[in-house]
C-alpha cells in the first residue's frame, strides 16, 4: 500500500467510501475508519501500519499546502 488510492480500496473493500469535501477532512476521516477497522480486527497489522503512513504523508503534503497558500496570501 503506497498511495492514498490505495487506502481508499482498503476502505472501499469494506463498504466505507469517504467524501466530506476537503482533501485534508477526507485524510482525516480515512484515517478514523483504518483505526476503526483495526480495533474490530478486520484489517491486519501490516495493512493498519502501511494505511497509516500513506495517510500521515498525505495529511502533511495537505498541511504544507494550506500553510504555503496562507503565507502567500499575506503577500
């Protein structure tokens, strides 16, 4: 598992399709579905671990954004 489409088709597996409107909200959301889906024991381990990384990564390229288009707003 190496990109957020990735993560999306794990969820999706288990019927849980994630849109909220925000790029940055939909990370959000994803990652409480993977913990969820790790509590009830539906997902490995690896899957869980590998889930969460692609959504931490994704979730920082989404924060950068934001930061950079407020720092250039001030301009």
């Amino acid at each position: 598992m190496k990109t957020l489409y990735d993560v999306q088709q794990l969820l999706k597996k288990f019927g849980t399709y994630v849109y909220v409107g925000k790029r940055l909200w939909d990370i959000e959301v994803m990652a409480l579905e993977i913990d969820h889906l790790h509590d009830a024991d539906l997902i490995s381990k690896k899957q869980f671990i590998q889930s969460k990384l692609v959504l931490n990564h994704e979730h920082k390229i989404e924060e950068n954004k934001a930061n950079n288009k407020s720092h250039l707003g001030g301009i």
